[in-house]
C-alpha cells in the first residue's frame, strides 16, 4: 500500500491545494519506506496527478476542499484529512489502524496571500 502525505520540513503540511511536496510512504509485510515528490505544479488537480502518477492508495493531510475530495473518491484514494504533526509518526499511527483524524475537515478559502495560512480559514 502507498500513502501519501502533504509535508513539509517533515510536518505535516495544512492545505492539500498548495502543498510543497508530498512524501509517499510504502507499507509492505510490516515494513514502511518513504520518498519524497517536489510538486511542480499547484492546484488540486496537478496534485491528483501526481498521486495517480506515484500509484497512490491513501492521501493524510490538513485542510482539503470539495474538489480535491471528489477528485480522490473518482481515483479511489482514501483520504485521511484534519492530521497534524510529524509525518512519520502519523504513519506509523495509519500503519497501526490507530491515527487520528476528522473526516469532516475542509478547507474552503483558497487564495492565500503572504502572512495567511489554511489554519485561518479551515474548519475541523
């Protein structure tokens, strides 16, 4: 299995749209390994590709808005959203069947200028 995560500096990252990169970890016979992806382009679609590209299963992240959810459920990716902290850690906790996250998170405001950030703006 391959779940990927909106990071950066190892954290993760709080709004799936403009994400600097994901980190993709592989889950096969109790062993996890991870890599990671540069987004090179922005916006949810760009960003779904890059998960269609890299075969993903599961997306954990933040804040997400209505298109990028129904773009995940028309790929079939699971999403995990409203995560926060360590990416590791909150794969070891997926791994685990134990990580914490609110299905009911989204993030409607998507034009962020300098000093705003998703946690302005997204609901948990």
């Amino acid at each position: 299995m391959k779940v990927a995560v909106t990071t950066y500096n190892g954290e993760i990252f709080q709004h799936f749209g403009t994400c600097p990169e994901f980190t993709v970890y592989t889950i096969e016979n109790g062993e996890i390994t991870a890599e990671k992806f540069s987004n090179t382009g922005s916006g949810h679609g760009a960003l779904l590709q890059v998960l269609l590209d890299h075969s993903v299963d599961a997306l954990i992240c933040g804040g997400i808005g209505g298109g990028a959810r129904n773009g995940l459920a028309q790929l079939g990716i699971e999403l995990y959203p409203g995560v926060s902290g360590n990416a590791d850690e909150a794969v070891l906790a997926f791994a685990a069947g134990t990580l914490s996250y609110n299905p009911n998170t989204v993030c409607g405001h998507h034009e962020h200028g300098e000093g705003h950030s998703c946690a302005h703006h997204c609901q948990h």
